[in-house]
C-alpha cells in the first residue's frame, strides 16, 4: 500500500472526509485510541458519529485525575461508546513496592514507567483485539514532536490515522460548540494537556507549554512517538 499516495489524498480531505476515506480503504479492524484529555470529545463524536459503536480504548494507568474517570463516564454515556479499558493487571500498589516512583527517577524511569503502564498494555489489547486500523486525535499544533507527523502512518505493522492532524484550537473550540461537546472537567483551571496526577501540570505551573507533561524531560508517552 502505498502510504505516501495516501497522505496526498487525506491532505485534501475534511476530518470527517479523512475519517470516511480510512474507513473504506484502510484494513480492518479499526479503533480508536483516547485518553480522554482536554479537548477529546472531539475525535470521540467524530469517530463514533462515522462509525457508530467503533472501538474506544482507553489506557488507565491508575494514577488518572478523578475528573477524568468522571469525563470517561459521561462521554461513554453520552455519546453511547464502545468503551474497553486496559490496565496493567499488576496494581499501582504493588508496582510501586516493585519499582518505586518511577515518575521522578528522571527520564530513563519515566520511559520504564510509560512503557510498564500505558505502552506494552495498549500493544497488547490491540493485539488480542485484532486492531488493524487505528485512529488518535493528536494534532500537529501540540509539540515540536508533532509538527510533522503525517495523517496515516505504519506503526507495529498497522495503520496509524490522525483525521484531525491539522487542526487549530480554533477548529477544535467551533467543533465543540457546533455539537455542544464539552472541554475536560480540569480545562478551565489551566490544564491543557491531562495525563497523570503525578506528571501533569497546569499552564499557570509552567513556564513553557513543553513543560506540562513529564517535567519537560519529554513530551509524548510513547503512544504516539
């Protein structure tokens, strides 16, 4: 399959035209991947609205905001999602007496624990589903990391697809307002990027918008690296 002839295709396309194009051309079994961050009831609608009752996998690490279980809940129900959890078997608990706080033992520990918590659960859930196709809602705008990414791309040997790549927040803020979609619970206090309790900091914490996630020593998870 020719990735790049695709691309030049999606470039042309509308995010929902992008969405529909994947659908029919692009290998099944598709999901869509969410953490359920500030602005994504975005990708969920946009997702679910194409392709009602779609796959939505969500990585809880067990150290979420308790208002992002709760925006995990109301979207769920809201926009009747086909929701699967996963999770590490081993509990925080216990994997902490194992490894301690890995979080703050630099940028080695904090690769340990993305891959520990989010990245080798998640391989593994799209493995056992039979996932081919998956989608995210990153964007372009949100890191240096991002700034070109392509709006399909091979990882693990299936398809990566980010409909909304090119998206501003202005896009993002009229979407959410055409479907009465709501922000995250913790958006309004200064919290752009939600991830972690322990590695997460607010806008009026930081001095550069790299520095909400993990400290600055990085800025992806692995998930989408």
């Amino acid at each position: 399959m020719n990735i790049a002839f695709h691309n030049e295709h999606l470039a042309r396309l509308d995010a929902a035209g992008r969405v529909e194009y994947a659908l029919k051309h692009f290998p099944q079994k598709h999901a869509l991947t969410s953490s359920f961050g500030a602005q994504a009831a975005v990708s969920l609608h946009l997702l679910n609205q194409a392709s009602p009752g779609i796959p939505v996998l969500v990585v809880d690490t067990g150290y979420l905001f308790p208002e992002t279980y709760q925006f995990i809940d109301a979207l769920t129900e809201r926009l009747k999602l086909n929701l699967h959890v996963i999770q590490n078997p081993t509990s925080t608990a216990w994997f902490e007496a194992r490894h301690g706080q890995l979080w703050e033992q630099g940028i080695q520990g904090l690769e340990q624990y993305n891959k520990i918590r989010k990245t080798a659960p998640l391989e593994k859930a799209l493995e056992a589903h039979g996932i081919q196709t998956w989608y995210s809602g990153i964007r372009r705008s949100q890191s240096t990391t991002r700034a070109d990414k392509p709006f399909v791309e091979i990882k693990n040997n299936r398809h990566k697809v980010h409909p909304i790549l090119d998206w501003t927040d202005r896009d993002i803020f009229q979407y959410l307002k055409k479907h009465d979609l709501p922000y995250h619970p913790l958006w309004e206090q200064g919290y752009l990027s939600i991830g972690d309790v322990h590695s997460t900091q607010s806008i009026h914490q930081v001095d550069h918008i790299e520095q909400l996630r993990f400290f600055g020593l990085k800025r992806e998870c692995g998930l989408h690296e």
